[in-house]
C-alpha cells in the first residue's frame, strides 16, 4: 500500500519548480502591484504639482518681496468673502474646487477650467499671491523654509506628502509639498492600472505556463540517469553484472552514473575472483588429499604396505597441505589488514646477505649458484626484517622451484632516486610475458609452474605484494637480461648510514 502511495521524484521536483515559480511570480505581482499604485500616485501627485509650477514661482517672489513667509503663516482669512465664485447656468454657486482642493468638480470638466479656476483662487486681480489659500488647503497643500521647518500646512504625516523646491532668484528659500490622494479616482488613472494589472496577470501565467513546459522536460532529462541507476541496482540485487551505464550529463548525476559503473565492474571482477578462489582452493586441497586418501584405502585393501615410502607419501602431502593452510591464513590476515608488523631502522644488505647465506647450500643442491651485488648497498630501511626476510625467503624458493638448473640466481641491490632498489633474477626459463602482469594475484600460476611437480600454492608472491606494500614499497616482475624471471623490489629509503 506505501508503496502504491509512493510519489516519484519526477513529480516532486516537478512541483517543487513550479510552486517555486508560480509563488515567486505571485509575490511578484503583489510587490509590483503594491508599488506600481503607489508610485503611479505619487506620479499624479508630482503631476499636479508640476501645474502648480506658477505657484512656486509666485512664492519665490513672495520671499524675494518680505523677505520670508512670515506673512502668509500670520495671514487670517475669511473664507466665504475671499474665494471666487465662478459664475454657473441659472446663477447658481459653484462648490468647493476640484481635485485635492475640495469635492467639487467644476461644470465644465477640463483641465483648463480647472487650472483657471485654480489660478484665480490663489491670486488677486493683481496677480499677487493670496496668503490665505494656504490656511485654507492646509490639509493638501504644506509650505516650508529651507530648513523644512513648517509655515503652513499638516504637521504631521510627511511621508504622504510629495515636495518640490521654491527658488528665489535661483536660491532655495523653502518647499511646496502636496498630499498624495488615498485613493485614485480618475477614469483614465483607473483604467490604466485596470490595464496594467490585466496585462501582469496574463505575463504571470504566460511565465508560469512556459517554465511549467519547460521544467517537465528539464527534469526529466535531468533524472534520465536516475532511471538507468535503478534499472542497473536491481540487476546487481540479483548479482548481475551484465549491463552497461552511459555518462549522459557532466554534473552529479553523471559522476554518480561513472562511479556506480566502476563499482559494478569492481564487483563483477571481485565476484569472479571469488569463484576462482574458490575453484582454486578447491583444486589445491583436492590433490593432496586424494594422494592421502588413495595412500590409506590401498593400505587398508593389502595392495600398498604402510612402509616407510608409503608413510614418506602420505608425511610429504600432509606438510604440503600445512604450507596451503598457513599461506591461506597469510593471505587472509594480509587481505583483512590483521597482519602483524614490527618496524625497525636496518640496513639493506644486511638483510638481503644473511637470507642469501642461508640459502648457499641449499642452492647447490638444486644446482644453483647464489651471487650477491650487494657490497655498495648501504641503504637505510624502517623494516619489519622477519617480514622482510619472508619475502626474500619467497623469491629464492620461487627461483629454485622453477628455474632451470644449473643456473644462477642473481640478487642486486641499488641506490636509485633515494630509494632502494632490490632485485631478484635468475637464468630461466622465466614466464610467458602475457602472465607477467597476473604473477602477484593469488593463487595465479602459470601453465609451466602448475605443472611441475614442486609448485607451490599460488599464494607467495601475493603475500611479497602484500608486505611490500607495507613497506610503503613497490612490487613488479619482468624478463631479465638472463633470459629468466626478474623481480624488482623498490622500498623507501630512510637514511644512508655513512
């Protein structure tokens, strides 16, 4: 049931870019709005005041005749005698003014009536300005000096207010601020932000429509590589490898597309390793133990005595099994990072000589030669030196079980880079160069040493890659000037001893 539920991604990230868009577009709107009225006000405002102009004329004269505006804050006024009364049809009196001066509107309803009727108001026959029409527009009309210190007008509520400068022969003498209306009501006002505000609601939903297209194909190309990426983890739930991931974007999701690539085909080579180890293991514990079982069962039936060459069978397949089981145990504690070490400051040739030494006789009894080129090799090491041994021990074993005697096995030690540079080679016949890149894998042997009698377990050489590695070294295999088997140990160097 949850999972019929279930909500895809898809449609989360979907919605989650439309809502974004559609509460951005809506926020938008509401500021644009909020602003555009006001500002839109504010414009009529500064229009109405841009008609007054004359009126900022007339108060710079005003200033430049008295010398301040004293006179119009201490004028008094009666204002039914000093108002015009434009003559109307049937001798009937005109209201109040029109616009922010009153709630009248003149008869005829035009701007040059309206600015005549305005003029008239505010000066005499004379064309002298009227002090007392600024007590009686207080509520519109504010009057300040040049430190915006109140003459006439509303003390209180400035920021409703929209001023322009008064100069008097191009000197600022004081400001003329007009009070913005509450509400707009002209027509053709009102008609205009109808207009506007149509035309936002119809770019909203365009905006809305179009990054609604334009996201459902965004994301799902976006979350194309999330489809592959389920497809193939279903696959690898069952333990199958068997598929390929295309990088189709260069972001994460594409870093996450090649990774998850890497790690299926790290897993399918982990996988196949596995089943080989097995199948390995399986073979190497198989002929020992059918050499001890067909011993025993011919004993047991009369056909072989339990004599000393029996017991010497059954004694030499036992010790064999012994090495396997401890090169396994090796090889378990190296790969799970529970092999012990003990470092130590020793000398390199040191090492290398005393291993050497103690393979001389044993090396003649195969035929072979030990020749050391280690005299100049002074080279300081932090070594765990049983460890280190062990792997030298390995090499030399390795070249007298499968090289062919009589031969030399040749052990080198160099100064290289400030490195120490360790070389273990013999006179052949070596290995086919095609296996040389596989020699340190577990349980890897090439066809000639699976063959032979004295070969090993296949695990030698892994647990040498592995203990160098410790050693913060490197391990490599290649065809030597002899025509053998090479092998080139390269281990830091800590301090030369002089």
């Amino acid at each position: 049931m949850r999972h019929m539920l279930r909500t895809r991604l898809f449609y989360k990230i979907f919605f989650v870019v439309l809502l974004s868009v559609a509460l951005g577009v809506g926020i938008m709107a509401l500021i644009v709005g909020y602003l555009g009225y006001r500002n839109f006000n504010t414009y009529l405002t500064e229009s109405r005041l841009e008609e007054l102009s004359w009126l900022n004329v007339k108060l710079g004269e005003y200033y430049k005749t008295h010398g301040s505006f004293e006179g119009i804050k201490n004028a008094s006024l009666d204002f039914h005698s000093s108002l015009p009364i434009p003559p109307s049809h049937g001798g009937e009196r005109m209201g109040p003014p029109p616009g922010p001066f009153g709630t009248g509107r003149p008869e005829k309803d035009s701007k040059s009536d309206e600015k005549e009727f305005i003029k008239k108001a505010f000066l005499d026959d004379n064309g002298n300005l009227r002090p007392e029409m600024f007590i009686r527009l207080e509520h519109f009309l504010v009057l300040m000096n040049k430190d915006k210190n109140i003459i006439t007008g509303n003390k209180k509520d400035h920021e409703q207010f929209v001023f322009r400068p008064i100069l008097s022969d191009g000197v600022l003498v004081g400001y003329l601020g007009m009070r913005r209306p509450p509400n707009i009501e002209h027509p053709l006002a009102l008609g205009f932000l109808k207009q506007q505000g149509s035309h936002m609601i119809v770019s909203g939903m365009l905006i809305i429509i179009l990054t609604g297209t334009l996201s459902w194909f965004f994301t799902k190309r976006v979350l194309a590589p999330v489809n592959s990426l389920m497809s193939a983890t279903k696959k690898i739930s069952v333990r199958n490898f068997d598929f390929s991931l295309d990088r189709e974007s260069n972001d994460e999701l594409g870093d996450l597309a090649e990774n998850f690539q890497n790690m299926s085909d790290e897993l399918r080579k982990y996988e196949m390793n596995q089943n080989r180890w097995i199948s390995d293991i399986s073979h190497e514990l198989r002929t020992p133990l059918s050499v001890i079982l067909g011993s025993i069962e011919a004993m047991q039936d009369g056909v072989r005595k339990a004599d000393d060459s029996t017991l010497g069978i059954l004694h030499a397949e036992v010790r064999r099994l012994i090495r396997l089981v401890n090169d396994l145990h090796e090889i378990t504690m190296a790969e799970s990072g529970n092999m012990k070490f003990s470092f130590s400051i020793e000398r390199a040739d040191r090492i290398i000589r005393s291993v050497a030494d103690m393979y001389v006789m044993r090396a003649e009894e195969y035929g072979f030669k030990i020749e050391q080129v280690t005299s100049g090799c002074k080279v300081m090491l932090r070594a765990d030196v049983s460890r280190l041994r062990q792997v030298f021990i390995n090499l030399i074993e390795n070249s007298l079980k499968h090289a062919k005697s009589p031969g030399v096995i040749l052990i080198g030690c160099v100064e290289k880079d400030g490195r120490a540079v360790i070389t273990f080679e013999d006179t052949g016949p070596g290995v086919p160069p095609e296996h040389l890149p596989m020699l340190f894998d577990r349980l890897f042997r090439s066809d000639m040493s699976r063959n032979r009698k004295t070969g090993g377990s296949g695990l030698g050489l892994a647990i040498c890659r592995y203990i160098t590695e410790q050693h913060g070294g490197t391990i490599s295999a290649c065809t030597g000037s002899m025509g053998g088997l090479k092998i080139e140990i390269i281990l830091p160097m800590e301090s030369i001893d002089e």
